[in-house]
C-alpha cells in the first residue's frame, strides 16, 4: 500500500506574497538605491538622467553640510519636533491615565476618543488652510479674541515673526499627533495583565502610584516605539511647515524636508544635492533610533538589577 504524499501549502505564502515584494521593489527599494547612487553623482537639471560619479564621492556630502540654509533647517526641525513632542507624549500620557483609570469612569470615553484623535485623519492641506485663517492678519478668529481679552491691543501678525511662526507649525504637529500617540498607549494599558492594578488597590495605592509605579513601567516598550516613530515623523517634517509658510518667515519653519524638496524641485533641480541630504537624514535618524532604543534598554537593564539586588539582600536578612 503506498503511503500518501504529503501536501504542502507553503508555496501558497509565496505567491501571495508576489504582489506586495513586486510593490516594495519597485516604489521602494529602486527609489532609495537610486536616491543613494546620485548623491555620489553631478545628476541635476529638469529631465537629465545621464549623469557621472564625482571625482571626489563626498562632494555633495561637503556642500550640503556646509550651506547655512542645510543647518537652519536642521535646528528648525529639531526646535519645532522638541517644542511639539514634549507636550504631546505629556498630554498623551494624562488622557491615557484618564481613561483607563478604574476609578474614574468617565462617560462618553468613545466619543472623547474620537474628538482627540480626528486631527490625526484630516489632510495636511485642510489643516494648512484652517490654521493659516485661524491665525491671518489683520483679521482673524485669533486676533479677534486676544485683542477682546486685552492680550494684545492691536492685531498681530503671527506669520511674520520667527517665534509665533515656529511654535504655530509646533503647535499644529502637535494637536494632529496627540491623539494618535494616546490611543497607541491605552491600547498598551488594556494589554497590561489587571491582577497588578487589583493588587494595588487593595494595598490601598492611589490612582497617581499605581500609574507611575505599575503603568509606566508596564508600558515601556509602548513608549518606546512611541518615542522613535514621533522622533523619526519629527525629523521627517515636510506637509505642514511646506503648506502653511513654505518655510517661512525667513527660513524660520525651514525643515530638513522643505530644504530636500526646494533643492531637487522648487527651480535648482540638484537632485545630487537632495539625494545627499536625504542620505545625511537618514544616517541622523538611524544613529538617534539607536541611541533611543540603547537608552530605553540600559534603563531596563538598572531597574532589573536593581530588583536583583533587593531579592540577594532579602535572602541574606532571610538566611541571617
């Protein structure tokens, strides 16, 4: 009698898989090895595609890290990503603490939710637009109620000054992203086993212990992929700062992106150029991504210790 032959399903994960490594390949993979290949190149001008290495392969490199508009648009990037980051992990944080705290049952949670979270799914157009009426002169929603509350006696242009120009751009990163980064962590909480929050309320732990001393550390690995994806959409600014004053008022919303982009598009067409800078943003985000992960994973390896420690010594006081 012959035995039957075993079928594989295997291959059948494969083929599926087709269409999406054909996508990947061709709107990911040729894109970022070509954009690495041109930056060693003199590839520029509107519908050049010929084009030959440099001489000297760091020349473009040299350029963009020596060009004063290439540094402001650096500092601009991380001013604006540090201004909006703190208070969105901070805001995110104390929604996440409202939400899922026991204690405070909150009615209407789905709707809070959706309120804080629907800046997120609007386009970054409609935002631009709504902002720049929000915040326009001489009138403006704005100026109309600081004048009224008598913060200001005469109307002021917020899309001339540096500051009110860099923390308008932060502010708006910060109102889309919030919700975004508070739904990511409650969906972290409500992962976290309940036996510990039992626990802690029948040791009679108030809601602010409970949350620092069992939420927070639970929700480490959460706050982690939070920190390097908002670090990594932070360095990656473009849509807002390009839309609401394409990078004004003098280069005082200038970002890394805006600066790619006006390179390669907005009339020089030195995509070498463009091409080294996005390679040199890439290189400053993948050492941060580490330097983020390396520091959330030494932290980890202390608090470990540190528990280690306090089991040896309540062995010896045991053993004693």
């Amino acid at each position: 009698m012959k035995k039957g032959k075993s079928f594989s399903y295997a291959r059948y994960g494969y083929y599926f898989s087709i269409p999406f490594i054909v996508a990947f390949v061709i709107f990911w993979l040729y894109p970022i090895l070509y954009t690495a290949i041109i930056g060693f190149t003199d590839l520029k001008g509107l519908g050049k595609t010929s084009f030959k290495f440099l001489t000297d392969p760091l020349q473009n490199f040299k350029t963009v890290l020596t060009s004063a508009s290439f540094k402001t648009a650096l500092r601009n990037t991380v001013v604006i990503w540090v201004i909006n980051f703190i208070p969105q992990i901070t805001f995110a944080l104390l929604f996440t603490a409202w939400f899922t705290s026991p204690r405070c049952k909150i009615r209407g949670q789905g709707f809070f939710k959706i309120v804080f979270y629907m800046p997120n799914i609007m386009t970054a157009a409609t935002v631009a637009v709504l902002f720049q009426a929000l915040f326009s002169y001489p009138t403006s929603p704005m100026n109309d109620l600081l004048v009224k509350l008598g913060i200001i006696s005469s109307p002021f242009n917020f899309q001339v000054s540096k500051l009110s120009a860099k923390l308008v751009v932060a502010f708006i990163q910060f109102w889309m992203w919030y919700g975004y980064t508070m739904i990511i962590l409650i969906s972290g909480v409500l992962g976290i086993n309940p036996e510990g929050f039992e626990a802690a309320e029948i040791d009679g732990c108030t809601s602010a212990q409970t949350f620092f001393r069992i939420t927070i550390p639970c929700l480490k690995t959460i706050l982690l992929y939070t920190t390097i994806t908002a670090m990594i959409g932070g360095l990656n600014m473009y849509d807002i700062p390009r839309l609401y004053l394409n990078g004004g008022p003098d280069n005082a919303t200038l970002t890394t992106n805006v600066y790619i982009y006006n390179q390669a598009f907005a009339g020089s067409y030195m995509y070498n150029r463009a091409a080294a800078a996005s390679l040199i943003m890439l290189l400053i985000i993948a050492v941060c991504s580490v330097a983020v992960f390396r520091m959330f994973r030494e932290k980890d390896q202390r608090s470990v210790d540190r528990r280690r420690r306090r089991l040896a010594a309540h062995k010896e006081v045991d053993n004693a």
